[in-house]
C-alpha cells in the first residue's frame, strides 16, 4: 500500500505528499470497468487529485482531479515559416480572446478540442498535465500564401490558404483536432513518423479528429468522414481532402499522387535499399493513412468494402465506442514502430478492456476487411437471411426474379438459390439475385441460404405460377395490353380473347392461337 502512495505521487505533477491508501473498488473510464484498488489523495502546488492505482498491476487506474483544469490558450497571428524575421503579434490568451475573426475562430476550435479530449478521455491537454496549447495564425511563405498546417513540437501552425487549393486552415475544426492530436500521439504512443508507423501516426490524427468534431456536432453525416471539406478547393462545394469512408476518393496525396490506398496488400512500400525522406512522404504515410481510416470508418458504421477488395460485413459499434477504443490502444498499447498487424492486436486488447465481449468482432472483422489479417477464426453468429421478393405466396410468370437480403458479422460468402428442393444458383455478391427457368404452373418452393463460411441460415417462400398461356381471359369489354399482359377496359375495340401474364408471352400466345384458329370469338362492337 506505501508503494502505491509513493507511485501516486510520482505520476502527480508537482505533488508533494499523499495520503494513507485504502483498498477499494473503482469504476474506471465511465463504462463500468470496476477493478481493484489502493486509493489516495495527492497534494501540491496547484493540485489536488485522487489516485485509485491498480493492486494488481500496479497501474494508475484511475484520477478524479479536485481542482478543475482550465484551458491554457495562447493564440498568435502572423509569422512566416521561411523567414523567422517576420514578426507575429500576441492576439489572445486564456481569458482575454483575440478579437480578429480568424485568431478567435481558432482559439475556439481549440477549446473545444481541448474539451473533447478532457471530456471523451479525460486527457488534461496534449500531455495530459494540462500543457500551453500555442497556436500561430495566418502564417505565411516566403511571404505569400502558405498551404499547410501542423505540429512542429511545440506550437501548433495554420497557414493562410492561397484561396484557391485551400482556404485559411483555421476554418476546419478537424484540421485543429488532427494537429493537436500529432501532439497527443507524440506524448502517447509516439508512433514515428515513417513507414506504417508514419501512417498509423497520420491516420489517427484523423481518426480522432473527426471524433472531436463530432463531440461539437454530436451528429454523423456524410461529412463526418470527409477531413478538410471546409477548406479545400473553396470554390467546389462538397469535396474534401481526404474521405475515410472511401479513400480512393482523397485528393493529391504527396508529388502528385492521387488517392490513398484502402487495403493494406495494395500499400506503397519502399524499395529495396530505399530509406524514408522527404522524396517519398517519409515511406507513403499519407497514402497508406487510407488503411487505418477506413477501418475505423468500419467500426463505427459497420458495411462492406467500398471496393469490394474482401467479401466481409461488418457491424459498426458506433463513434463513441470505436473512438475510446482507439485511444486506448494508442495511450496503453502502440509504440514508437506499431505497424498495421500491431495495431490491430492494440485495438482488439483496448476493446477487451473497454468492453468485454461486445465489441472484438467488429474491431477484428474491421481491419480484416481492409486487408490487416484474417477473420476472427471463432464464428458463433449464423447469418441472416430474407427474400424480399417474390413476396411469400405471390403468384408469378416464370422467369421470375428471387432477391435475397443477407447479413453477417463475419461476411457472407454466397448465397443459394434453390426451387422445390434443387438448388438452382449461387450469388456471391449483393444484391443476391436468381432469375429463374421456365416452371410448370403451380405452386413452388423457393429457398435462399447464406452461408458465412461455418455457418448457414435459409429463407423460404411458398410462389404460385400461372399459365404463362392464358393467364387472364379478357371479356368481350375488354382487350389485352401486350405490353403490360393485363386485360383492360376498350369498348370501342374488338374484344375477348386469352391474355397472357407477359408482355412477351401475350404477343407470342396471341400469334399462335391466331394461327391455329384459337382464339376466343371477337367482335366488332358498332
């Protein structure tokens, strides 16, 4: 118990003392993790917390601050990334606001990715003992306009925007959450910016950029998952600079390289002998930051791969969760050199934490789906299944089409069409569908099955056929439409005669009966 009070205090910036530790139990991370531990209060200069450390770990589990952290802004304007001797101007400090437009929008964006991070994760700043968060606006090159922005370290840097690739970079809130969370990453994780760990680094700038933005919005759009769209090419409407829903879409990348990849066997990868640089994006972390992007696109809304690259279907576990997973793996589980397969393993561990037995599928199915290893090789859940056409008990012409609904956590690898016992065809790929042959009239049995690999699950509906001869007989009010197959009321036109269920069959049956004499007495009405 005196070593957790000694590493209480430790881990308490500019705590003096701590009290006598109790044995506890402690729900940690708000999601009713409750575990075991020693409890003491820690004090010092501008601190009070409570402590729970972990018995058996011998972790911090846990921190309820006493004192409320305050926000720690400071916000420039102007300078020059070429040119130290351009001078920038304090325009704002915690409390007293900047008032010129583009100073204050930032200052604010950046408090509410401060409370973001303090809210989702009770993270106090970028190093979580509540840091300086600096930040430089309007900043130029060599004078002129400069397209960038980013964490150099210390101090967070947005460019002007030339107007017309891009807008000034304070106008995008996810563009202030990607480059604080660079200063999260490098105070965590710090994932090395090169190669894939470079690309998760980049990726996860995103990936919880976007969470901040929807802690502001609290609502998923098609946006959401669009980063830039604020600012990039203001003069087009709707397009953005990068979309983890699909990253194929995202603009020029690095040289000129258009798109990112989205599936981790097509990544760029270094030549042989070939070290990372400036030249090639430091070993494509913007190409391959696709990969990690859609993934996590994957656990929140769940789906298929946009190009169908695997055959999977995942089921999403929402924002909230998804996120709080992913800053767990990255906080507790990512190093300096996680590659992709790492990260996966991070993330299926922090969702084994978060929330045991729920969510590990859906985290695993994500980066399989994206190409990141294989399915989970535990499969409990069946597949599900549904004919949504023809309806159960329908009556149909032959050659009817059967459309079939199907669904699985793991995805599903086909599904089979069978008639009165037989199976007739197979769909690998939605929507599943089966046009069938020509039937004898009456009723039949169509079947759809999916399978998931292990496991199966059917749909049935019982269809009747009808005469594809003479499956309406018109009266003598009435003609047949040879398009439509259907009797309709025309007095003035001869009337009578056999009216197939077709538009084909109609022209077909008509010729012939009339050929062979057949057909039913017609008259002209006068």
């Amino acid at each position: 118990s005196s070593s957790a009070a000694d590493l209480a205090r430790a881990r308490t910036l500019n705590a003096t003392v701590a009290t006598a530790p109790d044995l506890v139990y402690v729900i940690t991370n708000g999601e009713g993790d409750l575990r075991l531990a020693w409890r003491t209060d820690v004090r010092g200069p501008m601190v009070h917390d409570t402590v729970f450390v972990d018995a058996i770990s011998g972790e911090v589990a846990a921190r309820h601050p006493h004192i409320q952290p305050a926000r720690n802004r400071t916000t420039y304007s102007g300078g020059d990334v070429t040119n130290q001797n351009v001078p920038s101007t304090l325009v704002g400090s915690e409390g007293s606001p900047p008032t010129e437009a583009i100073a204050k929008l930032n200052y604010d964006s950046t408090g509410t990715v401060y409370d973001c991070y303090k809210t989702l994760f009770a993270r106090d700043s970028y190093d979580n003992l509540g840091a300086e968060l600096i930040a430089y606006v309007n900043v130029t090159q060599n004078g002129g306009a400069f397209n960038n922005a980013f964490w150099d370290g210390v101090e967070m840097v947005y460019g002007t925007g030339d107007g017309v690739e891009f807008a000034n970079f304070v106008r995008a809130l996810d563009v202030t959450a990607h480059e604080m969370t660079h200063a999260v990453i490098e105070k965590s994780a710090g994932l090395v910016y090169q190669v894939e760990s470079g690309a998760l680094n980049e990726a996860t700038a995103d990936i919880l950029g976007v969470t901040c933005e929807h802690f502001k919005t609290q609502t998923i759009t098609a946006n959401t998952w669009k980063i830039g769209e604020d600012i990039y090419t203001p003069a087009t409407p709707g397009d953005a600079l990068r979309y983890m829903n699909n990253p194929t879409l995202d603009g020029p990348i690095y040289n000129n390289q258009i798109s990112s990849t989205d599936y981790y066997p097509e990544r760029l990868k270094l030549a042989a002998g070939e070290q990372p640089g400036g030249n090639n994006d430091q070993g494509y972390v913007h190409f391959n930051s696709g990969i990690a992007n859609l993934a996590f696109y994957l656990m929140v809304q769940g789906g298929k791969h946009p190009r169908n690259k695997t055959p999977h279907q995942v089921g999403g576990s929402g924002i909230d969760k998804a996120s709080k997973i992913w800053y767990r793996a990255l906080n507790n589980y990512m190093t300096a050199n996680t590659t992709f397969a790492q990260a996966r393993a991070a993330t299926e561990t922090a969702s084994n934490d978060l929330y045991p037995g729920q969510t590990k599928t859906t985290i695993s199915m994500a980066w399989a789906t994206v190409g990141v290893g294989a399915v989970p090789t535990t499969d409990i859940s069946p597949p599900a299944i549904t004919i949504t056409a023809p309806t159960k008990g329908a009556t149909v012409a032959p050659g009817f089409i059967v459309t079939a609904n199907a669904y699985d956590d793991q995805g599903v690898l086909k599904v089979e069409f069978a008639i009165d016992g037989q199976v007739v065809g197979t769909s690998t790929t939605p929507p599943y569908t089966y046009t069938s042959e020509p039937l004898a009239p009456g009723p039949h049995l169509v079947e759809a099955t999916a399978f998931d690999g292990i496991n199966k699950t059917s749909d049935s509906a019982m269809v009747n056929i009808v005469d594809p001869v003479c499956g309406n007989t018109c009266t003598e009010d009435q003609t047949c439409d040879m398009t439509t197959g259907t009797c309709v009321d025309k007095p003035e036109e001869d009337g009578g005669g056999c009216c197939s269920t077709s538009g084909d069959n109609a022209v077909s049956s008509l010729v012939l009966f009339a050929g062979l004499g057949l057909v039913l007495r017609r008259r002209r009405r006068r």
